[in-house]
C-alpha cells in the first residue's frame, strides 16, 4: 500500500486509555470502506499507561501511524495527527468512540463538496443502573443530535463535536486547526472559524458509533463548568459577535445573579463559597440516594451556574469586569435585516435566501408582518432550507393569523 491510494485519515487523540484504543483500533479494522484507501493515525497525549506499547506492538490492515505529544489538551494531538495525514478527508474520534462498521463509509458519502463538515451521531452508552446525573447527560445529548437531523435546522458553532466529525483536509488546513490555548471548547472556537469560511454543516446518522464514556460523572461535570466559564471568556474575546449566545442558560440572568448573596460572597471569599459548593455537592448525593429527583435537578442546576460564574470571574478578574460581560446579555447585534414577502411564494422566497445568505430576516404577507429571525451570533447564515422549519415553528402563530385575515380580506 502507498500514501497515493490514501482517501479518509481516521485522526485519534488518546490519553491513558489503553484498552478503548485497542477496541477502537480492532473494529476500524472491520469498516466497510476500503481499508486499503484509508489510514489511522493515533496521537498518545501525555499518556502513563501502556498505550504507547499497544500502538508500537499493534498490526493493522490499514495504513497506520502513531505519534506522542505532551499538550494540555486534545487539541495539540489532533492538530498533530493532521499534519501526519495523507488522505483528502480528515475523519475526527475520540479514544472512546465504538464505531458501526460503515462510519466511515457514511462520513465519505456525506461529503458532498470540499466546503462539507459532517457530524455523525454518538449515542451514549449507558450502565444498568443509570445516576440522575448519567439520565440527564443522555437527554441533552440525544436533544443535541435529534435537533441536528430534523430538516430544515439551523446550524452553529456549537454543533461541531469533535468526537465524531469529517471535513476536508484542504479545509481544515485553511482554517489552520483546532486552537491549543484552550483547555476545553477548542471544538467550538474552530465551529466559528469554519462558519466564516463559508463551511457547510451537515449530520449524518448512518456515521455512528456508541460513545463509551466512563469517566465523565457529575463531580467532573462542575469541575469542567468552571473551565468552559473562563473559555467563554476567551471565546468572546476572539469572536465578540457570538456574546448573546455564550451559555444562555446562565448568563440570561446574569445580573440577578449579581445581586444575588451568593455573587457577593463569591466576589469577596471565593474560596469560602468554593466549599460551601462542595458541601452541596454531598447533598445531590443524598437526593441521589432517596430518589428526589426534582430537588437534585434544581440543585444540580444551581451548582453548575456557580461553577460557571466561578470561571468567568477566574477570567475577568473584578465583579466591574464581570457586570461588564453580563451586559451583553440579553444584547442585540445589528444586522442589515433582509425583508421576505411570502406574496412571491415559498420556492421564490427560498431562492432569494439561497442567493443572498442573510443573517436576519423580516417575514411579511403583503402588508402584514409575521415577524423577524433576528441575528444569532455562530449561526450559519439564513439558507432557503431554513425558511419553512422557520414558519412551522417561530414564526406559526403570526403566519396563521397573517393568512386568516387574507382569507378574510378576499372573501370581503
């Protein structure tokens, strides 16, 4: 086999998780795509294991490459990975994906042109005897993929997960990779870039396999919270225009929570509400244990927006620089408003969106106005295939009563 026959790099960043590679590893062996156009590259990042021996020792019936790296993230291997590849289309998983034999074969068809980003679908794996935490983890999640797959969807920079993703190599090169000062979110930093190069997000259920998550639990889930407040920071930072959409749920009321007690002693004694948070943290168990579900929601939620706040203010500093990033929201972004008359038809309407890719939209029957699709910040620009999806949903009420008082008008 040479590097000419190369199609699809499968790129796979690890980290101590000998046993998930070796599995991962066996069943991309068993892909109904070509094995022999295809190659994998594993990069072991910062590992103390015996992965490093495993990736040494293994024999692949694909092409195969290995490296190591020492970065503070998995975005260091992957980019690393990337600059070791040869194929046109880059497929992205995490050490703990189990792949469906044609994920790959599914990511290759879903590329459609070289602009083509595909997300493929990781359904969670779940134990016998799922936590509260584990349930509400499975319902965001599959939320996040029905969401994606319904037609007429509007995609954003948070759709890109890189546990499972595809995109051409001479595309992601031109957005020059992931970025590596982030800890957490690199995914959703290089969303952005992708967007404003005019990339194409599309999903793909056939390019699937089972997420094998068994270190994520709630104690990890607040500890990383705190890490995506201070990359919110840094994500606003580089791109200011996504600042409305930056973790509404917790920002939407942000200057309540600033006049809140907890805002205050956590602007003065961080440290004190830092154990008081932890403290609480026992008390989910509890709820845990005697199945109150609704209380351990409500102060699962609580805490998250703690932890979250603790990593904006660990970012900004001051409670003047926090109230100064809580004014963004809720906040409008002007936007050059392009105004659609259904008077013209749905198809016409459509062709004028597909033309002009406007970011915000004013909808309108004869004289009547139905509504706005305002700007959001990380969204791909408004396509004529989100028109519809748009007037069944936001827009259905307004639209109803608009053609009521037109049947009206011409019964009169």
């Amino acid at each position: 086999m040479t590097n000419e026959s190369i199609h699809v790099s499968v790129i796979i960043p690890t980290h101590n998780r000998s046993g998930s590679i070796l599995r991962l590893l066996n069943k991309l062996g068993e892909q109904t795509f070509p094995l022999s156009q295809m190659e994998v590259i594993v990069v072991a990042n910062s590992c103390s294991d015996n992965t490093f021996e495993i990736l040494k020792q293994y024999k692949a019936p694909y092409h195969f490459q290995y490296a190591e790296t020492n970065g503070a993230g998995p975005a260091v291997p992957r980019n690393k990975g990337a600059a070791l590849a040869s194929g046109n289309i880059f497929i992205f998983l995490d050490d703990d994906v189990d792949p469906s034999t044609s994920l790959v074969e599914a990511h290759i068809s879903a590329h459609s042109n070289p602009m083509s980003v595909v997300m493929g679908y990781l359904p969670l794996t779940m134990p016998d005897n799922p936590d509260f935490f584990r349930l509400n983890l499975r319902a965001w999640w599959e939320k996040k993929f029905y969401q994606m797959r319904v037609r007429g969807y509007r995609f954003s920079y948070e759709d890109l997960l890189s546990g499972n993703f595809s995109i051409s190599s001479t595309l992601f090169r031109q957005a020059q990779g992931f970025i590596t000062t982030f800890t957490c979110r690199d995914d959703y930093e290089l969303g952005m870039r992708l967007l404003q190069l005019g990339a194409e997000f599309k999903f793909s259920k056939d390019a699937w396999g089972y997420h094998c998550d068994e270190v994520t639990n709630l104690i990890r889930s607040l500890r990383r919270k705190r890490e995506e407040g201070r990359t919110d920071v840094k994500l606003w930072r580089l791109h200011p225009g996504i600042q409305n959409e930056l973790q509404k749920e917790y920002t939407a009321k942000g200057y309540d929570f600033l006049q809140s007690k907890t805002a205050f002693f956590l602007i003065k004694w961080p440290m004190i509400t830092d154990r008081i948070s932890k403290f609480l943290e026992n008390e989910l168990l509890i709820l845990e244990r005697i199945k109150m579900r609704y209380r351990w929601e409500k102060l699962s939620y609580k805490l998250h927006t703690y932890w979250y706040y603790r990593g904006l203010l660990d970012e900004l500093g001051t409670k003047e620089n926090l109230r100064s990033y809580l004014n963004h929201y809720p906040g409008k972004v002007k936007s050059d408003t392009l105004e659609i008359d259904l008077q013209m038809g749905l198809c016409a309407a459509e062709r004028i969106l597909d033309d002009k890719r406007t970011e915000s939209i004013r909808v309108k029957l004869n004289s009547q106005v139905i509504g706005e699709i305002p700007f959001k910040g990380g969204a791909e620009p408004i396509k004529g295939a989100h028109l519809r999806r748009m007037l069944a949903k936001e827009l259905s009420k307004p639209l109803i009563k608009a053609l009521s008082l037109e049947k009206l008008k011409e019964q009169n």
